[in-house]
C-alpha cells in the first residue's frame, strides 16, 4: 500500500495522535525508499485533504518531520525530503553498527545484468571445494621466486631510503628506461617521456578514461570484452557502445556502421590474445581502423596485456606501433611475471599523455617506489625475456588440456567460439539457451565456476556464453571442473521448464 493511500486511511480511534499517524506514516515511506532523497512531498492543502483533517494538523506534521531531520521547507517551492539523512534517524539506530544513516547519504549505482551475475560468481569464488575456471590469475607455480626476491633484496641494500620514499609521477626513471628497451625489441620503440607507470593495466584504462571522456560521451568497446573496459568506462557515466566480434576480430563494419550515427570519442580494443576468445585483429581489419580513426577523430586504448603470451604464429605486433597519434597503449607484467606487483604503464603521446599524467598524479600520485626498483632489475638483469619464454610453454600446455577436456566433457553441449593462439581464456557458446545465472548456481552445486558471458559483453546476447580460464589451474584440475562444468549442464537441460522450451526434432 502507498504511503497515500496509508494517510487516506487513518485510525481515528487510535491512542496515536493524527499528527503522531502522520509523521510515522510519510517516515516509514522514505526508510523505505518509497519516497526517494530530494522527492517533493504534497502541499499541506492537499495533504490535509487526502488525509481528511484540518490544515493546522497537517502543517503541525511537517513540522514534526522537520524537527526529525527528515524533510526541509523551501519558501515558495514547498518541502522536500532530505538528500542526507540524520544522524539521530530512528531508522540509522536500528543498525548495530550505526551504519544505517549512510544509505541516504550515499549516491545510487546503477546495477546492470552483469554486475549481478559478476556479484554471484564472486560470492562463490571462495567457497571450498570449488574448481574455479572462473580464476584468470597467472599461476603461483610459475612466479620467479628467487628472481624478484634477489631484486627487492638488491632494491633495499643499493638504494636505502630511496626504496621507500616517493619518486616521479610518471615512474621511476630506471624502469620507465627498461620499458622503452622493451618496447623496442617487441619492434614498437617509445621514446622515455611518452612512458607512464601505473599500478597495473586496470589502473591504466581507468586513467585513459577519465583523461579523455567526460559524462555522456559515447565508448566503443568489442562485444565480448574483459570486464574491467566496462568497468572502466562507465565508472565516468558514459554510453557503452558494444560492437560485436567475429573469427577475424571486431567487426569494421559495424565499427564504421556505428560512426556514422555516433561521435565516437574513445574505442578500446584488445587486437592481440583478445580476453576472453583469443584471437588476434586480423591484418587487414588493423589498417582500416586506424584509418577510420584518423577519419573520424578518436582514440584507440590498446590493452595488449596478454600480447607476450602467444603459443603460436606471429606476432602482429601493437597498433601504438603504427600510429602514436591516435593510439594510446596499457601494458602490465600481471599475467607473465605476478598480478600481486602492480606493476603496469601507460604508453602515450601529446596531449593526452599531459591530461593522463595529471590523472595519474590526482589518482595516486605514483606507484609503489620499492616494487619499481625491483621490476628494473629483473628486466636489467635479463630475467624477463627467459621468463617469458617459460611461461609460453607452461600456459600452452594447460590451454591444451582444457580444450581437450572441453571436446571430451562439453561435446554436444557447448563449442569453443575460436582457435586460440593464445591468451589465458577459452570462448564458448553453449548449444543451448540456458539461462546464466540459473546454470551459475547449478555449476557451484556441482563444484565449480565460469564467468558468465553477460559479464563481459555490455549488450548481452541472446545465446549462453562463458569464459573458462585455464592459467591459475593444474591439468587435471582443468579436467576435472569441465566434467563438473558438463555435468551442470545437462543437468540444467533436463528441467521440465527448460525442456519444454527447446525445439521438438
């Protein structure tokens, strides 16, 4: 019932006085939520006439929710309820922990289907007993121990107390040197000064966002994407524009398609590994969009994150390489050396490399000193090009060992989208249209987790899709949570509701 037709209502034979109704009444309709912060209440005219009581009464209420805190009177304009609750609200004093004031205080987030199914998934990480293919962390087996404890070793005993005192914004100077020799020999030279270090690759999107969009601005991003693009970009109220993929990359002509209706300001692209199906933009697509950039006039984020992790054929190499004008390009050792550094850059030129430098400084102001001294001596000593090599290896034998078990345990059921060549992620499209979160809650029930397609494609779809990640787990772990993965599945499909929907042969 409405808090209105509440007031319409009231008990006349009651102990409670009509004002005390009242008050309680138009209270219990903003803890609610039923009347939301900065929401006009009705003139006391017309509150006493819905009401059925005099004027005095009625102006004697709002006086009453005054005193409370609870609404404010504009002369002329009439009274409102308060944008920030009292401290005294009897609503605040219910939580044990005096937290409940701050829900009228905080501003909404707007939730979309993939941050709920996201928030499931997360809920469920952690659960014991869990295979979680769901993980894209690097694995722990291969983190080069001794290496990076030599270099913080190495970092405290040479530098002292330069180890723990701030240093430049954009990086300290010796690794923002081994960055650029290793921009060179990946064949993309960068001079020093167009370097940024961040803490890690999502630091960079974020601060490539903000420097370069403002609220309402329009943001192209592939469809799928890594979670951490939508994140990025709608953290600044923009428009998330998806353009689909297909076995060559993105989609040039729906990318062109989707320029001429929409000024585009900003397109982010993973054109090498692409998380989560993979694959590399194909040649000829990696022109005609820069192109098409220097055309229309926007920016290409790069993330090349997992650009060093190719099992097979040739590097196309970035498209920073191609056009420093046009794009800017995030890079980080997360998933080659160890997430748990932090360590991330940002390569950019001209203006935007000034406004994202100024991010930076508001954001952070630098990162860690002690983890950039140690990063420029494992890559000085020559550890990192060996490193890279092994993990090629490594991670190969373990995206061979989920594909396996997918075409053993998924057969009939779901088909890995794409030919990886690399990454840390398979792609697939389950054969049926299972509902995400319902196959969610039956895949934990049987012991392991994925992530759901909703969660990285900003449009949603109307096929089932998932990403399985394969770098944080064992072989037979692999295995083992894809026959769990299969078993959820079909157990799923068996449901009388779903099966009724499929199509009779």
């Amino acid at each position: 019932m409405s808090y209105k037709a509440t007031l319409s209502r009231l008990d006349r034979e009651s102990e409670r006085s009509l004002t005390h109704q009242i008050v309680s009444t138009i209270q219990s309709a903003i803890e609610s939520g039923e009347l939301a912060p900065g929401e006009k209440l009705p003139p006391t005219r017309e509150l006493a006439e819905t009401a059925d009581i005099n004027h005095l009464t009625a102006v004697r209420a709002y006086r009453r929710l005054r005193e409370l805190g609870l609404v404010s009177s504009q002369v002329g304009r009439g009274t409102f309820v308060r944008d920030t609750a009292p401290a005294a609200l009897p609503g605040a004093a219910e939580d044990s922990d005096g937290t409940g004031w701050q829900r009228y205080v905080l501003p909404s987030v707007p939730e979309s289907h993939g941050d709920r199914v996201m928030a499931e998934m997360y809920r469920h990480s952690q659960a014991r007993g869990l295979i979680p293919l769901s993980v894209g962390y690097p694995s722990s087996a291969l983190f080069p121990y001794e290496a990076i404890r030599g270099a913080l070793a190495n970092a405290l005993e040479e530098h002292d107390s330069r180890a723990l005192q701030y240093t430049d914004i954009a990086g300290l100077p010796e690794l923002v040197e081994q960055l650029a020799a290793l921009s060179a020999e990946r064949g993309a030279p960068e001079d020093p000064g167009d370097l940024i270090v961040t803490t890690g690759a999502r630091q960079g999107l974020t601060l490539a966002a903000r420097a370069i969009l403002r609220p309402g601005d329009a943001v192209a991003c592939e469809s799928p994407t890594f979670m951490g693009v939508i994140e990025s970009v709608r953290s600044i109220d923009t428009r998330v524009v998806p353009v689909p993929m297909d076995d060559q990359g993105l989609d040039l002509d729906a990318l062109e398609s989707l320029l001429g209706r929409e000024q585009i300001r900003f397109l982010a692209i993973q054109p090498r590994c692409h998380n989560p199906t993979g694959l590399d933009l194909a040649p000829a697509r990696r022109t005609r969009l820069l192109e098409l950039a220097q055309r229309h006039g926007f920016f290409i984020v790069e993330d090349g994150i997992y650009g060093d992790l190719r099992f097979e054929g040739e590097d196309p190499g970035s498209l920073r390489a191609e056009s420093h004008g046009h794009v800017v390009y995030i890079d980080s050792v997360s998933k080659v050396v160890g997430g748990g550094l932090r360590i991330g850059w940002i390569a950019a030129s001209g203006p935007v490399r000034d406004r994202i430098l100024y991010e930076k400084r508001a954001d952070d102001l630098h990162s860690a000193t002690l983890t950039q001294l140690a990063m420029a001596g494992f890559f000085a000593a020559g550890e990192y090009e060996g490193h890279v090599e092994r993990a090629r290896a490594f991670y190969r034998e373990r995206r061979d060992a989920l594909v396996e078990a997918a075409e053993k345990h998924l057969k009939g059921l779901a088909t890995i989208a794409t030919d990886s060549p690399g990454g840390g992620h398979l792609w697939l499209t389950l054969d049926l249209p299972l509902d995400e979160s319902e196959l969610m809650t039956e895949a934990v029930r049987n012991g392991v987790t994925f992530v759901p397609g909703a969660a990285m494609m900003p449009d949603g779809s109307h096929l089932t899709h998932m990403r399985l990640s394969y770098g944080f787990l064992e072989p037979d772990q692999l295995a083992e949570g894809t026959r769990r993965l299969g078993r959820a599945i079909r157990s799923l499909a068996k449901r009388p509701r779903m099966s009724e929907a499929l199509p009779i042969a």
